[in-house]
C-alpha cells in the first residue's frame, strides 16, 4: 500500500534572525556541527560579546580554523555574512545583559562551592531562558501541522525513554483524558511491536533531547516505514530523529556539565507538549471541555473530606 501524505506545514518564507533565535539555534546545532565549525560555535557561546568586537580572521585564529570554516558556520546558522552575524551577537550579548542583570550567566552550571540561594537562582534562571528561548525558536507552522495531524488521527502512539518517557507519560494522560486513543511506550520491544499495528491515519511521536537515541530513533523510523505520520520533539534539529520525522518541533535548552541542563530539557519539553495538547483540545472545545470535567469528577470524589483534613498547626 503507497503511504499516504502526512499533513505538513507551508515552509517558512524567512528564517527568524533575531539575537535570541540565533544563539538558540547555535545552541541546538552544536551536537551536529563538525569538529571545526563547532569550536566557532563554541568560541561565540562562550563570550558572545567579545566574539562580536572580533575580525573573522581574529575570530578564526580563536577557534583554531580558517576564515572559510567560520563563513560556512554563518550559513549553517542562518546568517549570510560575518557583518551581519557582529551585529546578531552584540544584539545577543545586550539582550542577554538586560534580561540577566545579576543573574548568574546562561553558560554557568551549578558548583561544588554554590549556596542554597545560588543553585535556586541558576536553575530557576536556565529554565526560563529555556522557556523563552523555546518559545521563539518554535515554528509555529510546523506546530499547526502536528496538532492537525494529532487531531485527525485513529491513535496516538508515543516513543520517550529516560527523561523523556515522563514528558511522553505526561502528554499520553493529557490526551487521554480528552477521549483521545492514545499509547506511551518507553520499551524499545514493546514500542516496536506497537509500531507493526500502525498505518495511514495513525502518528508516531517521538521525545529525545539529543534526537540520537536508538531506543526512540527505530520505532519512530518504524512508524514511518508502516506509513503513519510521525512527529519528532528534540533539541537538534538536524539529528537522526529530526530526519526521520514528517514534523518536528524543536526545544532550545542549554545542556550544562552538571547536568541541570536535563532537568531544563525536560521543562522546554513539557512547555511544547502543553502547546500542541491545547492546540488539539481546541479544536473540540465543548467535548474537550465536557471531558476534563468528567475525568476531574472522576477523581475528585477521592480527596479526603473537609472534616477529616488535619487543621493547619496553631489552630
């Protein structure tokens, strides 16, 4: 059987090259970059105001590469020229000092020698940052297209494992609760057996923050093979599981050392999954909306009486 055209968005007519799209999607191309594009990259991140009061040669001696190697990052990024990316990075750099001012810096992660109140600040920060990093790197027409898809679909089958499996628990609850068929698999074996049961009709998505792990990537790629249409959600978008995907919706959380980069991960990806639930539920309203208050009744009646809760200390 031909597989059948999965419902896509119209393509952009520009890409966003704004300061925070722009360092967003450095961020998101660092995984994928070769070797001597990457340490460009990497010298813009770690400074991006300095980096921009830099010549492209001087900036090429920085990364250890040549002038060629730094125009091609330009068109890798987005930017069609070094002038243009100067002017995107102090724009970046003025942005960032704004929105900052004694907030700990966005490349910092948490030390051995961090107070209570400094880790408190650095994490909350990083996750906004993330949020808002998200939000504007998200292409809302390729947004429009998976809630269509999700809308229109006989199920919903959905592949996480790790960190990534309680995003796609979280989304698998939420359309669940609306009369939705949907599945979450966070085995590879058991995933992969759902997938044999897909077609034409049904989406397969996907949830992995570096868009290369095999226990997500195979069933997805599966998916596609069986002709349903398949969604990714990553943070690089030029990944294994990005090229697998007819859609893909994209994250911009800055992985850190210590990790707290996974914690931020997690949160861009619960922000996206809230995005394309409530695009889907809107599109039924008064169902959606008779639904979740069935579902709530359902579980309300479980809550422990008024006169039976422990009065608060002091009374």
């Amino acid at each position: 059987m031909a597989r059948q055209e999965p419902p896509r968005a119209p393509a952009q007519s520009a890409q966003d090259t704004s300061p925070a799209a722009t360092l967003a999607r450095i961020h998101a191309a660092l995984p994928s970059l070769p070797p001597s594009e990457r340490r460009v990259a990497e010298a813009v991140l770690t400074d991006p105001a300095q980096a921009s009061e830099l010549s492209i040669s001087a900036l090429a001696e920085r990364a250890a590469t040549s002038v060629a190697t730094v125009m091609r990052f330009c068109r890798t990024i987005g930017i069609g020229n070094y002038p243009q990316l100067r002017l995107t990075l102090a724009a970046a750099a003025a942005r960032e000092s704004a929105l900052g001012g004694e907030r700990p810096a966005p490349s910092t992660d948490i030390s051995a020698t961090d107070t209570l109140s400094e880790i408190v600040s650095k994490i909350i920060y990083n996750e906004v940052r993330a949020l808002e990093d998200s939000g504007e790197e998200l292409d809302v027409e390729v947004l429009r297209g998976a809630v269509d898809a999700v809308a229109a679909a006989r199920r919903i089958d959905i592949f996480g494992v790790g960190a990534s499996a309680f995003v796609g628990q979280d989304l698998h609850q939420k359309l669940h609760r609306i009369g939705r068929m949907a599945f979450v698999w966070t085995d590879r074996h058991a995933a992969l057996t759902a997938t044999a049961l897909l077609g034409p009709g049904d989406v397969a998505l996907a949830i992995s923050h570096s868009g290369e792990t095999e226990d997500t990537v195979e069933p997805l790629q599966a998916a596609a093979e069986r002709g349903a249409t398949t969604i990714a959600l990553t943070n690089v978008p030029r990944s294994s599981l990005a090229e697998s995907a007819d859609l893909v919706l994209t994250t911009c959380a800055r992985e850190t050392p210590f990790r707290s980069g996974a914690t931020v991960s997690r949160i861009a990806q619960l922000a996206v999954i809230d995005c394309l639930f409530v695009g889907v539920a809107q599109r039924s309203f008064d169902a959606t909306t008779a639904a979740l208050e069935k579902t709530y009744r359902a579980v309300y009646r479980r809550r422990r009486p008024q006169s039976q809760r422990r009065a608060p200390a002091g009374d």
